[in-house]
C-alpha cells in the first residue's frame, strides 16, 4: 500500500502544482468557496499520502483505513473537476488565463516522467 501510495503522489504532483498554480487562481474569483474546498480536499489527500513518502508503510494502524478515505476522497474530488471546474474553465477562462494554465504546466513537465 506505502508503495501504491507513493506512486500516487507522484502522479498527483503535477496534476495539483497545474491546479493551483494556473487553473485555481484563474476561477477563485467566480468560484472562491468551490476552489477553497478543493485547495483543502488536495491538502487531506497529500497529507495522508506524504505519510508513506519513503515507501514504506506508516505505524499508524490507522493509516491503511486513513488511506483508503483518501482514496474515496480523491475519486469524489476528480468528479467535481470533471463535473465543475473543467466545464466552468472552459466557459469562463480568457486566452491570457489558459496561458497561465500551460505555463504552469511547462513548469512541472509530464505528468508520468520520472
């Protein structure tokens, strides 16, 4: 699971750096409590998943159940970008905004290189 954990922070990094660097700032004035519910969803997800950050599985007895509630947290909060935030980029964002969106993007490089 500590593995599993960490490959998925890897993952989530990037995904989030892009998020709250360049999309998040771009919708918090039209949607400040929606994007501060997910700048705190990213928080409880990293948090549980830094607990494994060196691969290995945490004392904590309760962190394999900690983890699996990331997880579902993690499934509900992809949904609400899939379901809000994307559609209401995409209809709000100016070119200038979406600039800001690659840029920071090209900041992290891909997602998946190691």
């Amino acid at each position: 699971m500590a593995e599993v954990a960490q490959e998925i922070a890897r993952v989530l990094g990037p995904h989030t750096h892009v998020e709250e660097q360049g999309l998040f700032p771009a919708l918090a004035g039209d949607f400040p409590d929606q994007i501060a519910t997910l700048e705190a969803e990213h928080r409880r997800i990293e948090a549980v998943l830094a607990e494994a950050a060196d691969g290995t599985a945490p004392a904590d007895p309760t962190w394999p159940d900690r983890l699996m509630e990331a997880m579902a947290l993690l499934r509900d909060h992809i949904l609400k970008e899939q379901d809000g935030v994307f559609p209401a980029a995409l209809a709000n964002l100016s070119t200038e905004e979406w600039e800001a969106v690659e840029a920071a993007r090209a900041a992290v490089g891909g997602v998946l290189s190691r």
